[in-house]
C-alpha cells in the first residue's frame, strides 16, 4: 500500500517536471491482510516522492537535484526520461511477443507509447527492433529495467509497468507466461512480486480514467 511520510514536510512549488507541484514524501509498504484488510505493517518496500499536481515521481534523492542550477536540472529531468522510456519500449515490445503471437493491437499500443517520447523517437525505435528481433538476448530488456531501477522511484517502476501492462489485455486475455514474465520484471525492478495485482490495479484504474475521458468527449 503506499503511503504520506509521516512527520515529513511537502517541497513546496518544486516539481521539476510543472514547475508549480508540491512533492510529497510517500512510501509502499508491505501488509499482513485478514480477509484483504490490512492488519500488521511490514516492511517499507521504497521511499519516493510524488508531485501532488501531476504525479510525477522521483527518487529521494531529487532534493539534492533541486539543490542544482536549472540547467542541470533539465539534463537530469531528460537523462530520466530517456531511461523510462526506454525500459518502457524494451519491455512493452518483450510482453507483446513473449506468447508468440505479436498482435496488430499490441504493436499500436508501443506506436502509441513512443510518440509520448518525440525526442528520443530514433533511439526508442532502436530498442523496439532490437527487442522485437531478439528478445531478451544477453538480458536487454532486464538490463533497461535494472537501469531505471538504478536511477528511478519505484512509482516511476510501477508506472512503467504497468503502462507495459497494457499489451496484456490489447489481444484480449492474459497468458501464464505473459502473467509470469510480468512477475520477473517486479523482481528485476526490485518490487515483490505480488506487487503484480497492484500493478493490475493501476491498470484497470488508467482504464477507467480512459473511459471517463470518452464519455466526457
């Protein structure tokens, strides 16, 4: 479950990606649960920080980041991004052909994820042959994971997840190995993996937000 740090100040106006968000200091942390409610607290899974404006989440070591001049700021913000969007294409394009059956619908889907990355479109285009050709030869897609999970929050990992995620549902079901390989990528990622229905979750909650979003429109 994640969780708001206790007794931890927000960084008020900081948020490097909107420039006016406050980060907020949270964390996921393990439960024993009785009949799905949560009874005892466990460990403390990560510590993070998330923009209360627009979600963008960070390591902790983002306060020393905002201790920089706005210049390194941005190198940092887009060294980040690059290595998201990377670990996302590298594993979108894995899930979408680990069953055998690389679909028109999955390969929209990855399309659709590299044009949220304009500027790395070359380099993400790259990943996605590479991986597509030869899957997780010599580890790749695991070595684009351990990266971000070097350099990102574990919210970030979770985000990327489970936006790769959604080649599981695009051909219409969830395989065991596609359900099995999604659980080698919390581990790879540092997360448990019954993380996995946490992670499901998210989706279904992007999903909803989807379908709301059509309806208004």
């Amino acid at each position: 479950m994640k969780h708001s740090v206790k007794d931890s100040e927000p960084i008020t106006n900081s948020c490097p990606n909107c420039d006016k968000g406050n980060l907020i200091h949270k964390l996921y942390r393990r439960w024993f649960t009785l009949f799905f409610i949560p009874v005892i607290p466990l460990d403390v899974i990560d510590r993070f920080y998330e923009c209360d404006s627009c979600k963008s989440a960070y390591n902790e070591n983002v306060k020393n980041v905002l201790a920089q001049s706005q210049e390194e700021i941005d190198a940092s913000q887009k060294a980040a991004r690059k290595i998201y969007s990377e670990a996302l294409i590298a594993a979108m394009t894995h899930m979408a052909m680990i069953d055998g059956d690389y679909a028109d619908e999955e390969e929209r889907e990855i399309n659709d994820a590299m044009e949220n990355f304009e500027e790395f479109k070359h380099e993400l285009l790259q990943v996605h042959r590479e991986v597509k050709v030869n899957l997780n030869k010599d580890n790749q897609v695991f070595n684009y994971l351990n990266e971000a999970r070097s350099q990102l929050s574990s919210e970030s990992l979770m985000n990327i997840l489970a936006q790769a995620a959604v080649v599981l549902l695009a051909d219409g079901a969830i395989e065991k190995e596609e359900e099995d390989l999604m659980k080698e990528y919390l581990i790879a990622c540092g997360l448990p993996k019954d993380m996995y229905y946490t992670l499901i979750e998210k989706l279904k909650q992007k999903d909803m937000t989807n379908l709301q979003e059509g309806q208004l429109n």
